[in-house]
C-alpha cells in the first residue's frame, strides 16, 4: 500500500512501434490520455452542437461558455487582432484543461505533469509569438524591447531586463505548469499512503486516527481541482499576453 | 495503486520520471500528433460549428429585439394617430357649434334690429300724423277764434271790428 508518490509519474510503454533515429517511439500511458483528450474535446463539442438548438441543452452549453471564456479572455487581453489565435488559445486552454482534469481521476495518468511536454506547449507559444511579431512588424518588433518613456540613462538596464524577462517567459511557462501538477499530486498521493500506514500500523485505531488525513485528502482534492483548471487558466492567459505582445510591440 | 507497486522496483533505480531523457521522444511524437490532430479538427470544424451556432442565437435574438421594437413603434403610431384623430374630431365638433351658435346670435340679432327697425318707423309715422294733425287743429282753432271773437264783439258793440284788428288780437292771446 506505501507506494512511492513519484511512481504515478512513470512513464509506460504499451507497444513499441520503431525507431526514429536513435530514438524509440511507443506508445505509452501519456499518449493514450493525450488521444482520449483529443477526442474528448473534439467529440464533446461534435455532438454538443449537432442538433444544433435555439436554446442550448447542457452539452451545448458547456461547449458555449468554454468558447465565450476563451473568446473573451483572447479579446480582452490581446483585442480583436488577437481573435486569429483563438483556435491555438482555445485549442492550448481546453488540452490542457481536460488533461489536467484526467489527472484528477485516481489511477489516471497526469500528462502535464512532464516537462517535455509543458516545455513543447511554451515553446510552441513563444515561437508563435517570435515568428507572428517578426512577420507583422518586422524590425519594430524589437521595440519590445526598448520601451518608450523612459530615461535614456536607464536605457541600459531597462533593455536587459526586459531581454531577461522575454527569456525567462518560456521558462516560467512550462516550470509553472508541470511544478504545480508535479507537486499537487505528489501532496495527494503522500496523504493517501498516510490513510493507508496508519491503518496498517495500528490496525482498528489507525482507520479512526486516518479520518484525520482522509479529510485532508478530500479538502487537498477540491484545491487540486482548483488548481487543474486554474493553471490550464494561467497557460492561456500568458500565451494571450504575449501575443498581445507580438501584435502591439513597443507596449 | 497496486499497478505501481510493480514498477517500483524499476524507479527506484531509474531517475525522476519526468526527467527521464528516453520517453521524450515517445511524449514529444504524440503530443506533436496529438495538438495538431486537436489544433486541426478544432479550427477546421468543432470551433466554427459551435460558432455558427453561438452566432444563429445571437442574430435571432437581435432579429427578435429588432421585430419587437418595431411593433412596438406602430402600435405607439396608431395610438399617436388615433388620439390625433380624436382630437381633431373633438375641435371640430367644438368649431361647429360654436359656429352655429355665432350664426343663430347673428341671425336673432339682425331679426331684432329689422323688428326694432319696423318700430321705429311706424312710431316715427304715427308721430307726424300727430303733429300734422295737431298743427290742422290748430289752425281751425285760429279761424273759430277770429270769426267768435269778431261775432262777441259785434254782438257787444254794435260794430263790425276790422277783421286784421281781430286777427292780431286772437293771435296775441294764443301764443
């Protein structure tokens, strides 16, 4: 029962199916999760809107509101230019949303709690961000980097920072993602061993002393759901801003 | 949990998972397969069909507001014109009776005036017969005056006054 709270992380071939190069390709635990996320969003929203009503029912609803919160977040944070984006952002949001949702279901495995792949989503975000603001604003896309109203002594510092600060985006990004998934269920998984100790450590009185971190463990769910969505929130948001970024440089 | 247990033995030796460099391939590859599957499928057909769908809504309840406001416009005309029509019959109606009633007060007062006129002339008639009728008596009244005067004198005297003598005399004492 006392198992290793890093063991749910294990990555699992399931079929290997041949070599690129070097490297092995399988499919594993994580690409399963991914297909079904796939085909959970995709398939939710094809049949939330095939009988296509006046008045929603509540699959059509679902589906709706997650549009008008993605819609609304890309407008409000990057304008209406933004809107070309909204099928990346709203593909980004909702991926990562039923990923980290899957997690949350014991036994299930938690795709965004890999570096590889929280690193391939910020990189895919911050070369969007890279090429789009090159392409449509050419040279002044540097401007970025160079904000106006300010002292041209401090010109110097300024522009390292921000240069820093650009750097450390795709950094932040993808370590802030997979540390919170990473953590939350390891904090999970350590109360759920406890339950499990006690009760076999003192026998009857260790089930009653385990209400105490069994309650734990149900307050520690309810955050960890919180937390599942509001970083798959937090993901999109950032990508918006820095959008917003390539669209409007020079702030 | 009891799937773990088996891997444990391999974990244990094997760094963290996911700092495990051999499976980002493997994790790279699908996930590559699998955002652009949902990228693709999303902005291809899922996205515009719940678009569509959000946008069907969104015209239908503008087109409806739009209907009902219109409706509400003509009922507030007809309302607006059926006053107005009230209205006007209302000062019509007030504009003929008082018309009617300055033309009876015309037409009774034009009947007083031709009455009153009728009157006066009868009266002013009846007046000059009066006057030439006293004026006839009067003049009888001199002639009786003289020849009585001029008998009395005769009578008294024995002598026949001069008559213009008499006349003077009569003419003296009537006025």
């Amino acid at each position: 029962m006392a198992a290793d709270p890093i063991a749910q992380f294990q990555i699992k071939k399931i079929v290997t199916l041949g070599h690129i190069g070097p490297y092995e390709i399988a499919l594993t635990n994580s690409a399963v999760f991914m297909i079904a996320a796939v085909v959970v969003i995709v398939g939710g929203i094809l049949a939330a809107t095939r009988g296509q009503t006046l008045i929603p029912g509540r699959f059509q609803s679902i589906a709706e509101i997650t549009y008008e919160f993605v819609a609304g977040t890309v407008r409000s944070t990057a304008g209406n230019e933004g809107m070309k984006f909204f099928p990346l952002v709203f593909s980004l949001f909702t991926f990562i949303l039923v990923l980290n949702m899957f997690g949350m279901i014991p036994g299930f495995f938690t795709v965004m709690s890999h570096i590889a792949i929280t690193g391939a989503l910020a990189a895919l975000v911050i070369l969007t961000v890279i090429i789009y603001g090159l392409y449509k604003n050419g040279f002044k896309f540097f401007k970025l980097f160079w904000p106006s109203g300010v002292p041209l002594f401090v010109m110097p510092l300024i522009v390292v920072i921000e240069i820093l600060s650009f750097l450390s985006r795709p950094l932040s990004l993808s370590v802030r993602l997979f540390a919170n998934m990473l953590a939350g269920h390891i904090t999970l998984k350590v109360f759920a061993s406890f339950i499990g100790l006690l009760a076999t450590a003192l026998g009857v009185a260790g089930w009653a002393v385990g209400i105490l971190p069994f309650g734990m463990l149900i307050a520690l769910t309810a955050l960890e759901l919180l937390v599942a969505f509001l970083q798959a929130y937090v993901f999109t948001i950032l990508t918006c801003l820095y959008l917003n970024d390539a669209i409007h440089p020079g702030h | 949990m009891a799937t773990n247990t088996t891997t444990q033995s391999q974990t244990a030796k094997a760094p963290f998972p996911p700092f495990q460099g051999e499976t980002f391939p493997s994790q790279l590859f699908w996930l590559v397969i699998c955002f652009v599957a949902l990228y693709v499928l999303l902005s291809r057909v899922a996205l515009p069909r719940l678009s569509h769908a959000i946008e069907n809504r969104q015209s239908r309840i503008a087109g409806d507001l739009e209907t009902a406001s219109r409706l509400r416009n003509e009922s507030e005309a007809a309302q607006a014109s059926y006053e107005k029509a009230l209205a006007d019959a209302r000062a019509k109606a007030q504009a003929l009776a008082s018309e009617s009633q300055a033309k009876a007060a015309a037409e009774a007062e034009a009947q007083r005036k031709q009455l009153e006129d009728g009157l006066k002339a009868k009266l002013e008639a009846a007046e000059k017969q009066i006057a030439s009728t006293k004026s006839a008596a009067m003049s009888n009244v001199r002639g009786i005056a003289v020849d009585t005067a001029g008998l009395i004198v005769e009578r008294l005297t024995g002598k026949t006054p001069a008559k213009q003598s008499v006349e003077r005399a009569v003419d003296a004492a009537l006025h």
